[in-house]
C-alpha cells in the first residue's frame, strides 16, 4: 500500500487557495510536515504564513512569496502552483485533510517502530528507558490523532446533569469516594474523580496508617464498596496485611508480631483476614517503582476491574519522594519529584480515579519551635506538589511521648492545608498507634 496521496495534497492546497478560510479548518489536523511530497510542503508554508501576517493567499500571492525566498523552483514553478490552485473543492475538503493526516501518522509510526527496534536490540540501553521511549511515540500520535478536545459550553450540559442527579440523590451529601471518616467526609464530600490528595506528615505521624485505614475502609464500605490499589515503596505486603489485620480486628500489632496472642484473638484475626481477602483490595510493594510503571499498572488494573463489571474507587502511593522518573532523573532531584507528581495527576485524571500520594516534609518544620504546625511550604523537594494537588491533608500530634496528657495523648488533628474547589479546616481524629487505627474522635463530655 502506497503511504502517500498525490492527489488529496494537491486537493487541500488547491482548496485553501481558492477559499482561504478554510485553512484554520485544515491547521487543526495537518502541519506543513505531513506533506509527502516536498512542494506541496513549501506551498503551505507559504500559504500558513501569509495567513499569519494577515494575508488571504491566493495563486499569484503564493507564488511570489516562494519566489522571494527562492523556493519556487523547489515548490514545483509557476505552472505547477497554478495547476494546484484548479483543483480546489467546495465541499468535502476534510476527507482528503483526514487522509493526509492518516498517511503521515502512518509513516510516522513506520519511522518510530524501525527507530525502536534498533534500541531495542542494542542491550546498551536500559529495557524501561526503551518501553519509556515506546509510550511516549505512541502518545504523541495518539494525540496527533485526536481531534482534541475543545468542545463549546453547552455540550457539557449532560454530564453536569448527571452529576447533579448525581448529588440529589446522595443522602449522606459524599458524592466522591468516602474516607470512611465522618468528619473528612462532611468537610470533603469525598475525594473525586481525577483529584490528587496528598497527605503528609513528619516521620512518626501515622501517614501510611491513616492512608490504610481510608484505603480499608472504601473497599469494605457496606454501601458502596469500591476496589483499591496501594503501591507501597516503603513496606512490604506481609507489613501493610500486619497493620490491616490490627485495625480491623482491633488488636495490638506488637502482641500479633510476637505471636502473644490468644486463642480467641486467632480467630479473630483469622475471620477479619477473610473478611478483608474478600475485597477487591491490591497491593504493589515494589520498592522500585518508576512513574512509567506506576501508569502501566494502575491502567492495567483500571481496564481489567472494568471487564468485571468493578469500579476501581481509589490508588494510594507511599510515598511519592520514593518513586522514580528516569527520563528526569539527571535534571536533578527538584526536577525530577515536579515530573513525578505530574504523573500522579495525569494518572488521576486520565482514569477518572482519587489518588492518595503521601508525602515527605522538610526537615525546616522541626526547627520552627515547640509546637511546629505544618504548612504547604514544608512539603519537601518540590512546590510542583502544592500546585498538582486538589486537595493536602497534613497529619499534626502536638501531644506525643510519655510526658503527653491522658486526654490528648492519642489525639491527632488533620489539617487541610488546601482544599481546591471546598473549605479548609481543621478536624480532630484518635490515633491507636497500637493497633494501627485512626477512628472519629469524640471529645469527653464532662459531668455536670
């Protein structure tokens, strides 16, 4: 089969040059390079920067502008520009504009394939530097490919239609993915689609704890439970299955490590396991996560739950400064976390799925006296993190150690530092630390 069109070139040049207004039409799928033959390229050149200075390009116009730059020769001569120009249409341009685009991606990837190859079989380049390489050809074409995707106002009129029904017919007012924290859940609605919320915390906090509770907590929710993925760079499945245990069996993590547990604490523990292998609940403990594998997994997971009928609800990175992004690796670290939280986002977006990144801070936080309240400054290595994130959620216990009082000892308060679209506030939870749980506080009402 032949990758090229005479033809539908000579056509679409003709066209533009008879009816100039449409080329703002024909800009939007073709550039002067998706031209096979060289003249038809230097024609619409010309007659794309005629159009920029304000022109309405015609035969002679064109002509002499190639002229001027001492490309007529090049472009075919004076004849051939005015053979162009006869074979213009009045209708159905697009169909030769779309076929000029078709030919050209399809020699683009022809080119790209034959360059991948080569790399491919040289053991000199790394296999993820390759796959990178891979994904990102084929990205770029998809998206030469798409029409794009400006649309006007009104044609969002159904989806926002959907959402409101959406919203009336929650009772509870959680129209995202619910925390299973009451009070995070009123202040949030839940965490929605597409949104990044990112959680930090100094070391010691309970980030990955309050991260495993949340996860736990949307893919048992009785109403609505919704699949999970949790990619933990930090800790290893065996950990992560350790905490989940305690908390929902509510029972001391050092007493189970130790194996100082009772008969009936066993069988507890061996029906919540059962309880919580009935979920749809998946961990990735690979400790070297690169951002093109986290993408490749979560949409593999996304696309494989969608052929059973599943909604997958909520991902969880721990933690973000852990993961990889080798194309950025030598741009220096700052660099390198910005392209790693971008890819968290676009992940979020591009599945329509909240994503949890926790969070490292600046060690700066610890020199800020007694009582050192995090803010959006102190998330560490990169601010690209405060503006990817919808949503920031800082973890803060003021009363920790054994000096802290009776009452305020297991008190955590969770900050939101940054809510897009909601309100920030602050709200109290109770952190066993024991038992790997944060739960609703509810304050001691005194006697009166």
């Amino acid at each position: 089969m032949q990758l090229f069109d005479e033809e539908a070139e000579q056509v679409v040049l003709g066209s533009i040059l008879q009816s100039p207004s449409i080329f703002e039409e024909v800009a939007q799928l073709i550039k002067p390079e998706d031209f096979y033959y060289e003249p038809h390229r230097l024609v619409y050149e010309a007659i794309q920067a005629e159009i920029d200075r304000g022109e309405q390009p015609n035969a002679i116009l064109i002509i002499n502008a190639l002229k001027n730059k001492n490309q007529l020769e090049r472009a075919g001569n004076r004849a051939a520009i005015m053979n162009i120009a006869s074979l213009g249409v009045l209708v159905g341009v697009s169909t030769f504009t779309e076929k000029i685009r078709d030919l050209a991606l399809r020699r683009r990837l022809i080119i790209n394939f034959r360059e991948l190859e080569k790399k491919a079989g040289d053991t000199g380049f790394k296999l993820d530097s390759v796959l990178s390489d891979t994904e990102g050809a084929l990205t770029h074409l998809a998206d030469r490919y798409s029409r794009g995707n400006i649309s006007h106002i009104k044609e969002s009129n159904k989806e926002f239609l959907e959402f409101l029904k959406h919203v009336r017919e929650s009772r509870d007012g959680i129209t995202g993915t619910a925390s299973g924290f009451k009070k995070l859940d009123e202040l949030t609605g839940g965490f929605k689609p597409g949104q990044m919320i990112v959680i930090a915390a100094r070391p010691g906090m309970g980030k990955t704890t309050f991260a495993l509770n949340i996860a736990l907590n949307v893919s048992m929710d009785k109403s609505r439970p919704k699949a999970v993925a949790f990619f933990s760079l930090e800790m290893t499945r065996l950990e992560l299955l350790l905490r989940l245990l305690c908390a929902r069996a509510f029972l001391d993590s050092q007493k189970v490590q130790k194996g100082r547990i009772s008969d009936k604490e066993m069988a507890r523990l061996g029906h919540t396991a059962k309880e919580i292998y009935e979920t749809d609940f998946y961990i990735d403990d690979s400790a070297d996560l690169t951002t093109w594998e986290f993408k490749q997994r979560a949409r593999r997971l996304g696309r494989t739950l969608k052929q059973q009928g599943k909604e997958l609800g909520l991902i969880v990175v721990d933690y973000l400064q852990l993961m990889t992004d080798r194309d950025r690796a030598q741009d220096g670290r700052q660099n390198e976390v910005a392209a790693i939280s971008r890819a968290i986002k676009l992940i979020a977006k591009d599945l329509g799925v909240p994503i949890l990144a926790l969070s490292q801070m600046n060690r700066s936080i610890e020199q800020r006296g007694k009582d050192p309240r995090p803010q959006l400054s102190d998330l560490r290595e990169s601010g690209a993190i405060e503006q990817d994130a919808d949503m920031v959620v800082f973890i803060h216990r003021e009363h920790m150690g054994k000096d802290a009082p009776e009452d305020k000892k297991n008190l955590a308060e969770i900050i939101i530092g940054k809510n897009r679209g909601g309100p920030r506030d602050n709200i109290e939870l109770a952190f066993l630390s024991d038992k790997s749980l944060f739960t609703d506080y509810e304050p001691a009402i005194p006697p009166q």
